[in-house]
C-alpha cells in the first residue's frame, strides 16, 4: 500500500522582472515523509518554499495540501493550514523566555482576557519534553545554546499542529552531537506522521536522515527519486547537470614514489594537540587530512604555514630545514593556506573582490608604495574568467557574493602569487553542491599543473574524490596513510575507532 500524499504542488511558475524562477516546478511530499529539497544556489529551493508558506503569490499552478486546494497569502495563513517553516536564521527572542517564545503572537487568553500564562509554560514543557528536550522553560532563551533554540523553534512549529514542518539549513550551526539530537527529533515528528522538508547542502546528512529528494536546476525539477536510488555522485550530476562519470576521478594507482618532495613535517609536538606528527608532500600531489573534530588537523597545517609555532619538531621546504616565523615568511618561498572560517580569517568584508583577490600581491606589483593598477586589474580580471567567479564588477564588496564565489576569490588570491602549494582547510564548507564539485576541479587542475594541495575535509567522499593520499589523525597522531583505491569510508572510520580503543585501553 503506497503513502498517502500529503503536498501536491504541480507545474508552479514564478516570474520576477527579467527571471522566471520556476519553469512549471511539481514536487509531492508524502505524510510522514523525511523528504530533501536540493539544488544549488539559485535553483529555485527557496522560491517554491516562498510560494508554499505564502511569501510569494505563485503566477501560474496548483497547491494540494491534505487534500484540498490552498493558495496562501501570507505566512499565518500557510501556519494555519499546518505549514511551518523554521529558518536557517532563527527568528525568535533571545530575552523572551522559551514558552514565551513558543507562543509568540498566539498566546491564550484566560475567560477574564488576560495571557494563561500557566497553560502557555505547562503546553511548552509538555511539547519539548515530548521531543526529548528536558529544560526549564521559564528560563530566557539566551541562556540556552543553539540546538536547544533550534529545538524550541521546531517545538513552536509542533504545538501549531504542523502536518509539515520545512527546515531550512537547520544544522548549519550545530555541531555533530547537536545534529544528532535534531535527528533524533526529526525521526520523532516522523513518528508523529508529520512531514519534513528538509533544506542542506551537506550531502552526507541527506542520506542519513531522508528517504526521497527532489533536486531542482534552474528553476525546473531534475529528478525525484528515493534515497535508496541515489549515491552523493549520481545526486551531485543531477544538481549539476553532468553525468556521474564526467564527475568521477579516475586514479591509475599512486604515481608519487620518487617524486620531488615540496614540504615535510617530523617529529612535530604542540601543547597537547599535535603529539609527535610527521608527514610529506610530493610535488603535485593532493594529500588529505582525515579525522574527527579536535585530532589536530587545522593545528598541524598552521604550523606548517607558520601562523603557529611547534614545541618541538621540523620543518623542511623544498628539502631544506625552515623556520617559518610567521604566515609573511611561508607566503615568500610559495605557500598559500584558504582557512576553514573563510568569513572570519579569510575575506575582509567590506573590501571589494578586486581588494580581496590581491591583498597579498600588492608587494609585488607597487613601487615606492604605488600599486601598478593596470597590472592589479589584468590579474583580477584573468582569474574571475579562470575561476568563472560571478561578480557583477571587480570593485563588487565581496560580503554580497555567494559563499562559492567568496571561497573562488580566496583560491584566486593564493593563485596569483604562483605558489607551489596550497593549504585549503574544509575548502567546500558552507557553500552549495554546484560551486563545490567547481572547486574540486579546481583542485584537480592544481595538482595537475604542479603545485601541491594539502586538503582537510571532514567530508569522506570529498577526501575519496580528490586525494592521492590521505593521513588519518586522531589526538594529533598519525594513525594510518591510504593511497588511492584504500581512501574509503570504512578504512578511515575503522582506523580511527581502533585507534579509540587503544587509546581507552592506554588510558586505563
């Protein structure tokens, strides 16, 4: 017996002045169903949800929702048929306290009029507790942590009597035993026959928490297939638009041996992070870094590049012992390293594109101080068409631009400075499957050129993808080293569980 349709929206169009958003998009979710809306950046995603939840007045279709025809005019309208969304920016009160929040603009009145502040705290504690949620719900709001907002937001969507609850990138900022609370959460409402529209560019959550996605390009439907129909290749080609094998990699088995070797590390201690590490890069080789959060991979690349200092250990370039100082003396000998919070250490905000792009070269092409800006705009403008960066100019605040095009500036800023390797620090985070499967080429075509990349990914897939090698680290230790065909989710993740155990075992 098939599942009972709960959405219906079919052949949607949405025009806005000079775009037509969607191209007659139809999308079906059933009750109870965990279901994934992908696409990248500009698909059509937020549109359809915007014309579902009544932010957007669809121009042409229909919206069937359990059962009769609804076309909403404003969100209230779409909550009152049992429609919530929770977005990815939380729009709650941090001073107002949980059950207050809960029951914004619907608090219920006593028989005298007033707010029934006891049912309000007993109907909240009740909701959450019933999510598996223990807190005190007389408390602020602020006092409690993201996932726990996040918890309170899906809570408010429940006690509404939702049949459907959209989550818009709703773990973006969650860490991975917060992400496992929502999930357990989510699996909860599934329970409950309430379904979930689930929104995220993280490929490896879609495939443990959903059942069916429904990928958008370009403002038409792609495909609708289960999960269990899908691999994160096959669902990237049809984000995308290229076949599955235009994306895979082929590896003729690992070419490196004998090859000039560009940076080592031995012997390398820092605090209690980084315990005795050692590893080797070969010229034109893409080495990855696997391991959970807090084994010392971020550390270790900073101390290669010389933001940090070891406490004991070397560091050789190009066969020579270094002592880099500071980031200015690894950039010199050819180094460049894009960092993992890009927003906070790599782009300067309020610069614009071109700023950003050479901030580093200004040395090299100013003289007494004065910037050659004929040969500043030739590089700019050589690598926005080399790295297909959108931008509507060059002199564009690189805060407006999506988080693809900000991360493709960064690579531009150490490219320009012809470096002989680069460090890229979860180099794919936060921005969308299209822009990620363009910087992984651009991976490919570094490496293939020569220059080195030192990739950290928490991301198996990613580091299976692109690396010729991979270094599995737990508690700042090299556990194992895997070429090519051995890169695979069960040898990294057994490696670094056997390598739990012993530590257990040690500590005991």
């Amino acid at each position: 017996m098939g599942k009972e349709v709960l959405l219906e929206m079919k052949g949607i169009v949405k025009t806005f002045p000079g775009v037509r958003a969607l191209k007659g998009v139809d999308f079906v979710v059933n009750k109870g169903e965990i279901h994934a809306l992908m696409g990248e950046n500009g698909a059509g995603k937020s549109t359809l949800i915007k014309t579902l939840t009544g932010i957007y007045q669809k121009d042409e279709g229909t919206i069937l929702f359990d059962g009769k025809s609804i076309n909403p005019k404003t969100a209230i309208e779409a909550q009152k048929e049992g429609i919530s969304t929770i977005y990815q920016e939380l729009n709650l009160v941090p001073f107002q306290t949980v059950y207050e929040n809960m029951y914004l603009g619907r608090e219920p009145r006593t028989s005298f009029g007033t707010v029934d502040r006891k049912k309000m705290i007993q109907d909240a504690d009740a909701v959450l507790k019933d999510m598996g949620i223990h807190i005190d719900v007389t408390r602020p709001l602020k006092e409690y942590g993201t996932a726990v907002q996040q918890m309170v937001a899906i809570g408010r969507a429940i006690s509404i009597n939702a049949k459907l609850v959209i989550m818009d990138e709703p773990t973006s900022s969650l860490d991975k035993k917060e992400v496992a609370v929502l999930f357990d959460v989510i699996r909860k409402l599934k329970e409950k026959n309430i379904a979930v529209i689930f929104i995220s560019h993280r490929l490896d959550e879609i495939f443990e928490i959903c059942e069916k996605v429904t990928i958008l390009k370009d403002g038409e439907l792609s495909g609708s297939l289960g999960i269990e129909e899908l691999d994160q290749l096959k669902l990237i080609s049809y984000m995308i638009g290229k076949e599955a094998k235009q994306l895979e990699r082929t590896k003729s088995g690992y070419k490196f041996d004998g090859k000039k070797e560009v940076a080592s590390m031995k012997n390398i201690h820092q605090g209690v992070r980084l315990n005795g590490i050692g590893i080797d890069i070969k010229e034109g080789e893409v080495l990855g870094l696997a391991g959970l959060l807090g084994s010392g991979r971020t550390e270790l690349a900073k101390v290669l590049f010389g933001a940090t200092q070891p406490d004991k250990g070397e560091i050789f370039w190009m066969g020579e012992e270094k002592h880099f100082k500071a980031p200015s003396d690894a950039i010199k000998v050819g180094m460049g390293f894009c960092t993992e919070d890009r927003k906070v250490e790599g782009i300067i905000p309020h610069l614009s594109v071109k700023e950003n792009m050479t901030i580093a070269l200004l040395p090299k092409i100013s003289k007494f101080g004065v910037v050659n800006k004929k040969e500043q705009d030739k590089v700019v403008n050589q690598y926005i068409n080399r790295l297909k960066i959108k931008t509507p100019s060059p002199n564009q605040a690189i805060r407006n631009l999506s988080g693809g095009n900000q991360q493709k500036v960064l690579l531009a800023r150490w490219l320009c400075m012809n470096p002989k390797l680069v460090i890229m620090d979860e180099p794919t985070r936060g921005i969308d499957v299209g822009a990620k499967a363009e910087i992984e080429e651009l991976i490919q075509e570094l490496a293939a050129s020569g220059i080195s990349v030192l990739m950290i990914s928490s991301e198996i897939a990613e580091l299976q993808r692109n690396c010729d090698r991979v270094v599995v680290m737990r508690e700042g230790v090299k556990l194992t080293e895997l070429i090519d065909d051995e890169i695979n989710q069960d040898n990294i993740m057994g490696a670094i569980a056997s390598a739990g155990k012993a530590f257990a075992e040690k500590g005991e």
